[in-house]
C-alpha cells in the first residue's frame, strides 16, 4: 500500500514527465511552424486592413474580464474597426452582446490540426492578432502559422512570429496593462481601462427573488488547479472569522460542479449561503449577478476577484507568494483598485495558497472592514 510520502513523489515525477512531453512538443511546433512575420508591403498600396483577432480560446473568465476594456476603446478609437475573437461557444454570446465583438469563430475544445486551418480560414486578413499566453502550446503556434495577419501582439518572446514582443516590456506590470500594448502600437495614448462586466437582467431578477435582506459578503475558497485551492478546514475558519467580524452573511461563490464543497461549509456553520441548485441559476450572468447584490468578496486568486473589481466591490484575495524571479502572477493578477487587501501564502513545497496565516488573515481582515465600512453600526 503506497504512502502519502509515495503518492507525493509519484505525482511529482508525473508532472515532471509531462512538462518534460510538452516541452519536446513546443519544440518541435516551432521548429516546423514558427517563422518571422514582416507586415504587408501591399498594404501601403491598398486599403488598409480593418480587422482585429483576440485568441480567447482558453475559456478563462479572469483573463476575459481584465481585458474586456480593449473591445470598447478600440471601438471608441475606431468604430469601423472589426473586432473578432476565437473562443469556445459558451463565451460567444458574452463577446458579442457584453464586449462589443464584431465576430465569434467558434473553437471545438479538443482541435484538430483541420479545425484550426478552418479557423484561420474564417478569420481572413487581417491587421492585428492578439494572444497574450504567457508560453503558447504548439496548437497556438500551428494558428499563428497559418493566420495572415500583418502584427501579431504577444507574450512570448520566444516565438518569432509574433513581431510585436510584450513579454519583457511589459515584465512586472499587471494583465490589463501588458495588453496596452496594442493600444500604443495603433498610436492611442488616452484610454480607460476600468473592466466590462456584463448584465443579464433575466439573471439579475432570479439572484435578487432569493437574495437576503441582510449584507451579504460572497466568498470563493477554490480556483483552479490544487495550488489556488483552501482545504475544508482552512475555508470553514476563514468563512467563521467573516461572520464573528461583521454582521454579514456569507455566500460561498464556487463552480457548481464543487457544490458538495460548499454545502460541507454550510453543515459546520450557520449564516451561510448557497446560490439555488436550479440549472438556470448555474449561468455566468447569475454569477455576475450575485457579485453585484454583494457587499464585498473574499477571494483566493481566480476570477471571482476581478469581477468584484470590476463592479467596484472591496476585494480581499488570497495569493501565492512569488515562486521565481520570473514569476510575476500575483502582480500580473492582483486586484487592479485600490479597494482591496492580498495576503500572500507563507511559503511551503510544493506551494499551495492554503497556507495561509490565519493570524495574519484576522489582522488584515479586520482592518479591511474598518476601512470600507463592511461592519456600519444599524
């Protein structure tokens, strides 16, 4: 029978293997695909392209919502500008009625080298290309390939196709700034960068029919992958110490599929909430819903905390200290106001955000409701 201690070890010589795979695979991908891109000198003939693609096929909500801002400035800049992303069908109603997108090609969530010669079919010539993966996979470089597209704004330096690099520029500056980028390149120098959230107002009449009279302080105790997660017993004494600090009830704001997580939490402690178990309430415009009716969020890193920012909410977030000298995820994704407190993890290997310190935690939460008023006298 293995032990916790060979578990361990067996998992982390797995991860080890697969990053050794994928990193064989990347190399492989731009040796065959990646070739340097030089803008079209016919364009200086002809008209100019007028198009615009964000490769969002990633499926993460955070990233939509800290970029969001671009489609209404370029919009703003520029009307008969085309603005088109690539992403997977759940996110095209929300492109194309919230952000302003002209276009949504559809990307299937297991592609085939065919799928996406369809979709760089699809898109046509274009100006500009926008994918600001940190390290593109080898699907990412094979699109790069075989889009015509005369800019190609990126992270990954590496990559000689993209010819307008943001990786080093841009190091040590948060999400919504590196994607400034594409605005200085097209010569706008005045733009705002607060973030769309959008309304649903079928959404927004189910979220307030069962909403509380009472404050309510929403809090997600799991993002994605273990290392963004707090265990049981770390979520039930953070959720305890909200409910001894103000006169709020707290709402555990989590993936509905994880719902046995949050009833666990509801079990152990009462003046908890739970969103309604119906699939209609299951939508992002009910998550986007009770962000809105809240008074606050308690969030570990992921994108509950820049919804909240985006609505202006105090944001309280749990993050990962940095790992590296490389490693800038909590600038790049901290709450972009100034309405908020992070605490950072003690550090512990492998790391996980669970480690935090709960004396700590009290200390700043408790200053965090003096400072915006989460607790005011009846």
């Amino acid at each position: 029978m293995q032990t916790p201690e060979h578990h361990a070890t067996l998992k982390v010589f797995l991860q080890r293997l697969q990053k050794a795979r994928d990193h064989i695979r990347r190399k492989v991908a731009l040796f065959f695909y990646d070739r340097l891109r030089l803008p079209s000198l016919l364009q200086t003939f002809s008209t100019p392209r007028k198009q615009i693609v964000f490769v969002r096929w990633d499926a993460k909500l955070g990233d939509t919502i800290v970029t969001s801002w671009l489609f209404r400035e370029i919009k703003k800049y520029d009307p008969t500008l085309q603005l088109v992303v690539i992403a997977p069908e759940s996110f095209k109603s929300m492109f194309i009625n919230d952000m302003g997108a002209d276009r949504v090609i559809v990307a299937p969530k297991r592609m085939t080298f065919a799928d996406i010669r369809h979709i760089a079919n699809a898109v046509g010539p274009t100006q500009y290309v926008v994918h600001m993966a940190e390290h593109l996979k080898p699907k990412d470089v094979y699109l790069l390939s075989k889009l015509d597209s005369n800019y190609v704004v990126g992270l990954d330096d590496d990559v000689k196709s993209i010819n307008i690099k943001a990786g080093a520029l841009t190091q040590g500056q948060h999400f919504a700034d590196k994607v400034a980028v594409l605005m200085q390149h097209m010569g706008v120098k005045d733009f705002d960068q607060s973030y769309i959230v959008p309304f649903d107002a079928a959404a927004q009449a189910r979220t307030d029919a069962w909403w509380p009279t009472r404050p309510v302080i929403a809090f997600n105790p799991l993002g994605r992958g273990h290392a963004r997660q707090l265990s049981l017993k770390t979520a039930i004494a953070v959720v305890e110490y909200i409910l001894k600090s103000t006169q709020a009830d707290v709402l555990i704001l989590i993936d509905p599929v994880q719902r046995a997580f949050a009833e666990s939490i509801k079990r152990s402690i009462n003046r908890i909430l739970l969103p309604p178990t119906d699939r209609l309430s299951h939508t992002l415009g009910d998550l986007f819903a009770s962000v809105r009716c809240c008074q606050a969020m308690v969030s570990v890193d992921t994108a509950t905390i820049h919804i909240a920012t985006g609505l202006g909410k105090p944001v309280f977030g749990f993050y990962n200290p940095q790992q590296h000298d490389k490693d800038f995820s909590f600038v790049n994704w901290s709450p972009n106001c100034k309405h908020s407190v992070s605490q950072l993890a003690k550090r512990v290997d492998p790391q996980v955000v669970d480690a935090i310190d709960m004396n700590e935690f009290k200390v700043l939460f408790t200053q965090f409701v003096k400072d915006y008023d989460l607790n005011p006298k009846p």
